[in-house]
C-alpha cells in the first residue's frame, strides 16, 4: 500500500466542517426546485465558476447566498445524509460538524427546523454508514454580542444535541474577545468552545481565543508561526489546531500549497489535524486535503498515521470508540 493509499483507508475524524459548506452544486438546484426558488447562477457550471475567490469574504459571500436554498427540516437533512456518507467514503469514522444558525433564523427558519433536519440526517447517518458525529454551533463573529446571545438563548432548549459552541465568518476586525462575555455562559453551561482564529487574522487572536474564550483547539490556527512562543505554548499544552489545506490556498491565506505552515508546525510539534472547511466550495473532501497535502510535501506513512490519531486523540468521541479507532 502506498502511504497515499494508507493516509487514504486509515480510520479518522473530522473536525472542521461548516454542513453549509457541505452544500454540492446539483443539491442547491435540487433544493431551490423543492422550493420553489430561484439561485442567482444560470445552472450548475455558472454556479462552479463563481468559485473563484480572492479571500475570506468573497467566499462567505457565496456561501451566505446558496445557503438560501435551505428551507425546511428535510433540506437540512438531505445535506447532511449526503455530507456524512460522503465522509465515510473518505475513512471518517466521526465528524464534528459546524452549523451556523443565524444564516437560517435570520432567514426566518425556526431553530427548531435547522436541529430536526441536522439531528435526522445524524441518526440516519449513523445507521447507514456507523459514523458518529457531534455538533458545534458557530456564532457569526460579524454579527453582534447581542444577536449571539439571542441565538445561545434559542439554543439552550437543545443543548442535549450540541457539544460544541465556534466562532466563524469574517475574522478581520472581529476578535475573539468580542464575544467573551458570550463564551463566559457557554462555558458555565458546561460546553466546549471552539474558535477560528489565525486564518486570516493575526496570531494574536489565536491567544485571546485560548486566554479570553476558554478555546481547548483552534480552527485554523495556521498565523501561530508568527509567533514562536504562541508555538511553544500550543505544543506543550497539546492544542489541537483543526487546519484545512484546500480551504487556505483556495482563500489566499497561501499562495501555494508548499507555502502551507502544516509542515513547521507539526515539525514543532503541535496536534496538527486535517480538516475540509467548505468542501463544496474549496475542491473537495477529507482525502481530497490528504492528495493535495501528499502531492505538495510527500509525507510518509508513520506521518500519515500521526496525522489521522491526532484527529481522533483531538475529537470529542466516548473512550470507547477512541478505543476502538486508535
Ligand atoms: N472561516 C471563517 N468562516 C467560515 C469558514 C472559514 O473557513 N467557513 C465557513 N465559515
Ligand atoms: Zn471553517
């Protein structure tokens, strides 16, 4: 077996996917037919052209706009049975999956329809494909302190579902630090938080997201090589950084992927996981990442293996199914 071969079949775990951005071309058609709606893109090929971003926002941009298509309960779904069987297909034995509610309630759909459709596509997920899985709740990090604390109020009735509280969208201008008093009552409801950070922001947010947050890993985290002692710090403190290749050439965060910092942090020894962001919109899945990462650097086997147990070791999974993975 080729060590691509093995980095492809080997047992792992997601934990950096926006389901919104699990959103394929011919599934938005599908949905804006359902609905009766119309997508501003003539077909499927005029939608694949407007892909070609130029940084963070121009793609939030368009993720905002097809996640329009998602109406109802089985809209939300669909999505995520074709996201989770997809992701099996690629060796993920589990997955942590963002959601962002506000992109939905400002829309006017209930909460309670986003968590049926997501909660339905789980369970029929899990008995399809045995894949287990967790949701994280994404605050939209250019939206108010206020407007989040509303949608944690609406989110408090299903919390049983939610082990996860994130921070996404436009990082520019956005600390973590926006959000403290927010992050304070996720913490004290006993949840774990998440945030992107060092992405397209500076290194610096990525220790207000640790200090301030209360963060146990980072999204993205890829700017930490601007500052050795941050490094230092996540090494040592086994700070898992949830990084997604694809998504970070595609946005310009590099401009190649040798140009991608995977290489000297793990060489640094951080928890280094790979990760697909926005599949739909970013070139592809799970192995899509592992090809593209392979073909610019050429890990070898004992690499590809370290890579998937830091998924698994970072994940959020029972003991057992650790166990039974690792
Ligand atoms: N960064 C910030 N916000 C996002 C992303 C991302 O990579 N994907 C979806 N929302
Ligand atoms: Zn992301």
């Amino acid at each position: 077996l080729s060590a691509l071969e093995f980095a492809y079949r080997m047992p792992k775990a997601e934990l950096h996917v926006h389901i919104e951005g699990t959103l394929e071309p011919e599934l938005a058609f599908a949905l804006a037919r359902r609905n009766g709606l119309t997508l501003p893109y003539a077909d499927e090929e005029a939608l694949h052209a407007a892909k070609a971003f130029t940084d963070l926002q121009s793609f939030l941009d368009l993720y905002y706009a097809c996640a329009d298509v998602l109406r109802a309960s089985h809209d939300f779904a669909d999505l995520m049975l074709a996201y989770l069987g997809r992701a099996h297909a690629d060796g993920v034995v589990h997955a942590e999956i963002f959601f962002d509610p506000q992109t939905h309630t400002a829309r006017g759909i209930p909460f309670a329809e986003v968590m049926a459709g997501l909660n339905a596509g789980r369970a029929e997920g899990a008995r399809r494909f045995g894949i287990t899985s967790r949701l994280i709740l994404c605050f939209l990090r250019h939206l108010s302190e206020e407007e989040a604390f509303a949608t944690l109020a609406a989110a408090e009735p299903f919390l049983d579902d939610i082990d996860g509280f994130g921070l996404d969208s436009s990082e520019r201008d956005h600390p973590p630090a926006k959000f403290a008093r927010v992050f304070a009552r996720v913490r004290a409801l006993g949840k774990r938080v998440v945030a992107h950070a060092g992405e397209e922001g500076p290194a610096s947010y990525i220790t207000e997201a640790l200090d301030v947050l209360g963060a146990s890993r980072i999204d993205h985290g890829v700017r930490a090589v601007d500052d050795p002692a941050l490094v230092r710090r996540l090494a040592a403190d086994g700070v898992a950084l949830t990084v997604c290749p694809l998504s970070n050439v595609r946005l310009r965060v590099f401009p190649t992927m040798k140009d991608h910092t995977l290489p000297a942090l793990m060489a640094a020894g951080v928890r280094v996981t790979i990760n697909s962001d926005d599949p739909a919109y970013f070139g592809g899945y799970m192995n899509d990442n592992i090809r593209a990462v392979h073909e610019a650097f050429g890990f070898d086997r004992a690499t590809w293996a370290a890579l998937a147990r830091n998924s698994l070791e970072a994940s959020w999974a029972g003991a057992d199914d650790k166990a039974r993975w690792i």
